[in-house]
C-alpha cells in the first residue's frame, strides 16, 4: 500500500514536471520512466560491481564500460545541473559520442524487455533546472523494494487525468484486482492482455500469484514459467508499450512478451488457440474500415465497432478451455444490429458465458462516463451454457462523481479484497466488491460441480436482489440480449398519499400557528 509519504514525493515530482514546461500526462510519466530505468541500470551495475570484488574475477555482466562510468546515475546525480544537461543532449567525445540518453536506447538486451522498445523514445525535459529538480526526487525514491516501487509507479500511473485517444484510457485499479480474484489465475496458465495499455491486468495477475501462491515459487519450472512466457501483452501505441513494460519489470515481472501490433489487424493473424486466460478492457469507440480487420475476425461476426471485434479476437487467441474477463460498453450487451447478436448468441450458445457484472456509469470517471459491464466466458466451441450470473453493482466504494473519492477507510477498502467475508457490513450500501466476490466464488468455482445446481438456482433467484441467475432459453428467446435491466425485477412500493381535505385542514393549522407567532412577535416589540 502506498504511503502518504510517497504520495507527496510523487506529486512534487508531478509538479515539478507540470510547472517546468510538461502538461502532458503520458509525457511525464514517459520521461519520469526513463529517468527510474537509468537508475535502475545504476544498481545493477553497482551490484554486478560488488560480485566481481567479491569473487575477483569478471561476471560478463557489465553494463557499462569504466570509459562510460560519466553516464551513470551515480555519477552525473551530483553533477551541476547544466552539466548534467550536457551529459543528456551532447554527444560526448571522450564517451564513444554517447549521450546519456542515447547509451539507454542502445542498450539492448542487458536492459530488458523495457529496453526493446526504445525506438522513437525522445528525451523532452527542456531545461537544466527541471532536470535536476526530477533527478533529484527521483534520488529520494525508494527503489529497492518491489512492493514499493510497483506503488509509486502505479500512483503515477494513476495521476493520468485525460483519455487517450481511441476510447483507450486507464482500467481503475480496484476493479482490475476484482477481476483477477474472479478468474483466480492457475499456475499453468499463459495470460494475456490484447489491448495492454499500461499493463495494469498483467500486474494485477502477477501480484494476485505473489500474494496467494508463494509455495509456487519454490518450482523451478514455474519460476521458468512465470520469467518468461506466463505474461504476454499486445499494444500498438510504443509510448504505451513502453510505460507497460516498465510498470512489470518495477512488479518484478522481469521477461515479459510484448508484441508491438494493431490486435484486430493482418499483422497479428498468427495468434490463434495460444493463451488460456485473457483480460481485457479494449477499447470501445473505435470504428475500423473492413480491410484493415483480420479476415477470421469478420467471420464470426462481420461489423467495425472495436468492442465486437475484440470478442472475436478473443475467442480466436483462447486455447480451447481458455477463460477471458473482458470489460465491455453496455451496448454490447444490448445492441440490436446482426453484429451484436451474433457475437452475443456465439458467447451463449457456442461458448459457456458465466457471468456479466453491470457496473455503474461513474466507474470510468472523470475519463468517461459510459456505462459498462464485464464479461467472463469460457471458450468450449460446444456450448456449455447452462444459467447466467448477473449482478448490479452499484456502489465500486468511490465516488460515482469525477472526483472518485474514497467512501470507505482506506483500510477497509483493501480489506474488501483480503477479507471480503468480514467487511460486508462495514462497507454495506458503499462497496459491492466484497459481495460480487463472495458470490462469484459460490457460482463460478462452484456451478458445474455436481449436486450444487440445483441449491445455486435456488439460493439466486430472487431477481428483485442484486445478484440472480438466468435461465440460458430465457436469454436465447430475449434474442441473446445480456443487459441485466432486461432481466431484474423492480419492486414498486405504494405510496400513500393523504386526502384532500385532510391535507387542507394540515394546512390551515400551520396557517393558524404563523399568525399566532406573528401576534405574539408583535406584542414583544411593542
């Protein structure tokens, strides 16, 4: 958990950046990157330093050369700030023509999966004063500890206040970690996020393995597995790849694949039956004109709305067996052209849908205000459908404002997450995430075991509630419609109003009391 500590220094940092020249959230948070990697290459090579003083002969692990020592963070740290500068925009003689930023871009694989999508980075702090300012704040940082600087990281990421551009803008962190304790990821899986972002699912999946499954560490074929193929993430836009990468590597998610492509596109057709676990939240507003989509997409169902060729993709990339939690725009669950149903009937009947969470229209503020709501399914290619869960989240535990403050105690909050059982009443009205949890436990984990069926229909089917289960034939004869409004019951209370002449007479006795009052302040007055 963050401390208010660190959340000062980050916002002073932010200020810095803000007030120096750089409005632009992406860009501080790119350049603040930049400026964590090449302190992280510091302590790696200082440590690598101490192993060859210790065992006395060379590791082959050096990142810089002794020639290149000026261009460490430990040594230009100190330096004057318009020397500094120099060090970062001058191609220096004496260092192979290198400046500082230049040697980070051609680092290669020694600086990891980061360090494979440095082309196009550019360097835009523009002054010297600024420079300094961030580098030494940055100093201040606490970057030892993995939990720590996954924090701070995540914090800065959290400070991005406008939407990028094609519908793409950052999944609330709450609700990502809701998904991954829904899904709860398996020690074999090979996860994936199509649309990655930030990578703010891979995270999420990586800390939810760290937090509940430390035995599974002590394997050598998961470490293996966990190092270098559980993580995979496709993103077209290099800036947001290369934000992403730093936000695993600084979670301790060393060797990730990235692949730097349009998802829906040709370019990315070779991925097929790869991955069994897939979350998303892809982009919703995007329109794509039928020859830029990859044909097998078009096949299942033959539209331009982003948010229904995402589903095919999906379903493409899933092994059989695979499962995907996806957020998706209302529309989606809804909609009434031929492309909607299709990608809706294809989830009922072809596939096993488990459940879809309507989430409340705040959820994405202040980025957006559209409403949402998240898909879990699993891909089978033979049915599989049997009841939908439903539920109506209404309070997420923030504000439903563009503030998005907290409505609980902090402490709380997390605790939604680690003892959902015990914070039901605390939280009761404000945070549903607890009770979605819980619920989802019983029926996702629970619903194709044997004997439970029939108590689950049981224990679900009061639809005046927020969560219920729906019969597969009765969304079938609803044209595959998933919007919970289609589904739930609305308990109407009577109201009773009073007659006429009793409201009448109410009134002349409160008209006769305000005269009484005016008398008896006359008579005081005079």
């Amino acid at each position: 958990m963050i401390t208010g500590e660190l959340k000062s220094k980050i916002d002073k940092i932010w200020t810095d950046f803000w007030t120096g020249g750089i409005s632009n959230p992406l860009t501080v948070i790119e350049q603040f990157t930049y400026l964590i990697f090449l302190k992280q290459l510091d302590q790696k090579q200082t440590l690598n330093d101490k192993t060859e003083n210790l065992l006395g002969v060379p590791t082959g692990k050096s990142i810089y050369t002794k020639a290149q020592a000026p261009l460490r963070w430990s040594n230009f740290k100190d330096k004057d700030p318009e020397v500094m500068f120099d060090l970062f925009t001058k191609p220096q003689r004496d260092l192979d023509d290198l400046t500082v930023f230049d040697f980070m871009k051609n680092i290669g694989e020694q600086g990891g999966v980061f360090a494979q999508y440095m082309k196009g980075a550019i360097f835009m702090i523009p002054t010297p004063k600024l420079l300094d300012k961030v580098v030494q704040k940055i100093e201040d940082l606490n970057l030892e500890n993995k939990d720590a600087k996954g924090d701070l990281y995540e914090y800065m990421l959290s400070k991005i206040a406008e939407a990028g551009t094609n519908g793409q803008f950052r999944t609330p962190r709450h609700i990502i970690q809701m998904m991954v304790q829904m899904v709860q990821p398996k020690q074999d899986d090979v996860i994936c996020d199509p649309s990655c972002g930030t990578a703010g699912f891979l995270v999420a999946a990586g800390q939810y393995i760290y937090d509940k499954h430390k035995d599974w560490f002590t394997q050598k074929t998961f470490r293996e597995h966990f190092k270098d193929s559980m993580f995979n993430g496709v993103e077209f836009d290099p800036t947001m790849l290369r934000i992403g990468a730093m936000n695993m590597q600084l979670h301790g998610i060393e060797n990730p694949t990235l692949i730097g492509k349009d998802a829906l596109s040709e370019a990315n057709a070779n991925i097929e039956n790869k991955y069994s676990l897939i979350l998303a939240n892809p982009p919703f507003k995007g329109s794509l004109d039928y020859d830029e989509v990859e044909s097998s997409l078009l096949k299942v169902t033959k539209t331009k709305k982003t948010e229904l060729l995402f589903l095919a993709l999906m379903l493409r990339m899933l092994k059989t067996g695979g499962r995907a939690a996806v957020i998706v725009p209302d529309g989606v669950l809804f909609g009434s052209s031929t492309a909607h149903k299709n990608i809706r009937k294809e989830l009922v009947e072809n596939q096993q849908l488990q459940a879809v969470i309507s989430m409340p229209s705040g959820v994405f503020k202040p980025y957006a205000g559209v409403s949402t709501a998240i898909l879990f399914f699993t891909k089978t290619n033979s049915g599989g459908t049997d009841n939908v869960w439903f539920y109506d989240m209404k309070a997420d535990g923030l504000s439903l404002d563009d503030k998005r403050n907290l409505l609980v105690p902090e402490e709380a909050f997390e605790q939604c997450f680690t003892e959902p059982e015990n914070i039901l009443e605390e939280v009761k009205g404000k945070c549903d995430i607890p009770q979605i949890l819980l619920d989802a436990n019983k029926i996702m984990n629970s619903a194709s075991l044997r004997g439970t069926k029939q108590s689950l229909e049981k224990n679900f089917s009061d639809r005046t509630k927020q969560s219920f289960l729906v019969p597969k034939q009765e969304i079938a004869d609803n044209q595959w419609d998933l919007s919970i409004n289609r589904y739930k019951e609305i308990v109407y209370e009577e109201v009773v109003y009073e007659k006429p002449e009793a409201l009448i007479a109410q009134i002349k006795t409160l008209d006769k009391q305000r005269n009484e009052a005016l008398l008896n302040l006359e008579k005081m007055m005079s």
